[in-house]
C-alpha cells in the first residue's frame, strides 16, 4: 500500500513467505505502484530486493532453493519513473541549466515495492 498526504497511493493482495507477510509480488503490471507522489517528493520505500549466493551451490533437481527475497527499506527523494520502475536517490546537487548531479541513484522495479510513504 502506498500511502502519503494525499492518502492511499495504490495497493496490491498479499502473499506469504516463510515467516513474512509481503504484497504479491510479480511481473504483472496490473500489481505495479501505478501513482506515485510528484518527483522531487522525499519518500521511504519499502521493497523486495533479490538474493544471490556466491559459488557453486548443490542440490538434487526440482527441490530449488530455501533463501528468499530480501526486505529493503530506502529513504531518498523521488527523482524519476518508467512504467515498470522508480529512481530514488539520497544525495541530489543543485539543479543547474537544466541539470542535476545524483550521487548513486537506485532503480527500483515498480513490482518489488511493498510500500512508498511520502516524509
């Protein structure tokens, strides 16, 4: 759910992980956060970050992996979208003709977000 002064941005079902409790999570644009505060708008963003594991790992074929999805919370401003993701960025420099300098922006895929607040 999305939420912020202007309320409700957008909400997806939920689905369970072991343990945890997170919105569906796919790559389906009907569950995408469709609005989104205007850019600029500082914001906390929850989402699901994937996992990876170092070196060769072994198993017997069909039984996958245990390991799930991280939970991430990111704090910045809301600096851009594309219909399947946003950019948040924590440290943005003066805007000059035209131009901003971001230091590290992320990308988030819209179908990883679990909750967006305006601060």
């Amino acid at each position: 759910m999305l939420e912020g002064n202007a309320g409700k941005y957008s909400a997806v079902k939920s689905v369970e992980y072991p343990g945890q409790s997170f919105p569906a999570v796919k790559s389906h644009p009907e569950t995408f956060v469709k609005t989104l505060p205007p850019i600029g708008t500082e914001v906390r963003v929850r989402w699901l970050d994937s996992t990876s594991m170092a070196s060769w790992k072994y198993r017997k074929v069909g039984t996958g992996f245990n390991e799930s999805a991280i939970p991430i919370m990111t704090i910045g401003r809301l600096i851009g979208e594309t219909p399947t993701s946003i950019s948040v960025c924590a440290s943005c420099g003066e805007e000059d003709d035209g131009f901003v300098g971001y230091l590290d922006p992320l990308i988030i895929p819209r179908g990883c977000i679990i909750e967006m607040r305006r601060l």
